[in-house]
C-alpha cells in the first residue's frame, strides 16, 4: 500500500472472488493490538465480507455508499454482482478528481 497509495488492498480468494479487504485503518489497529504484520497472515487483519461497489453502478452510487454511513469510507473494492469476482478498487478520491459527482 506504500508503493500504490490506495488506501487498500483486496484480498481474493483462490478463485478471484473478494475475500475481504486490508486498510490502512486495519494495519492500524492490528498494529495497536500488537500485531506482528511481519508474521501475520491477510486473513488476520483484514474486514471481511466489506461494503462494496457491483459493477454496473453509476459512481454516484459509490459516492453515496462511501458517505452516507455513520462511518464514512474512502474505498470501496468493486465486484460482479452475479459472482462476486473483484474487479478492482474505487477510491472516493479518484471520483472527486475526475469531477463525477
């Protein structure tokens, strides 16, 4: 996550469908656990089963996924709907560049 700043990484399983999501907010709190990320495995620190985006959604909709919640969200992994294979990364950042919404 240093080399692409993302914010995170998706975490696939053996057959490409999302299997969770690493932040920077979850190294941050496994770190403060006293978690060894050297050692540790994805399975350990990563949100499971995340908020997402499908593919067919307009980036309004990811917007409003991302803020309209209690706790806001800066990235959102985008899945088909029909298999849940993850496609890639949004990041409310690049919808705001990009003068979308």
């Amino acid at each position: 996550m240093t080399r692409h700043p993302h914010g995170a990484a998706c975490v696939l399983a053996a057959d490409g469908t999302l299997a969770g999501l690493i932040t920077d907010g979850d190294l941050r709190r496994a770190l403060g656990r006293g978690v060894d990320i050297n050692a540790a495995r994805a399975a350990d620190i990563m949100t499971v089963n995340p908020v997402r985006a499908h593919a067919p959604m307009s980036l309004g909709e990811a917007a409003r996924i991302m803020e309209d919640r209690p706790s806001q969200i800066s990235v959102l992994p985008v899945t088909d709907a029909a298999n849940n294979r993850c496609l890639g990364l949004i990041r409310i950042h690049d919808i705001y560049q990009a003068g979308i919404v």
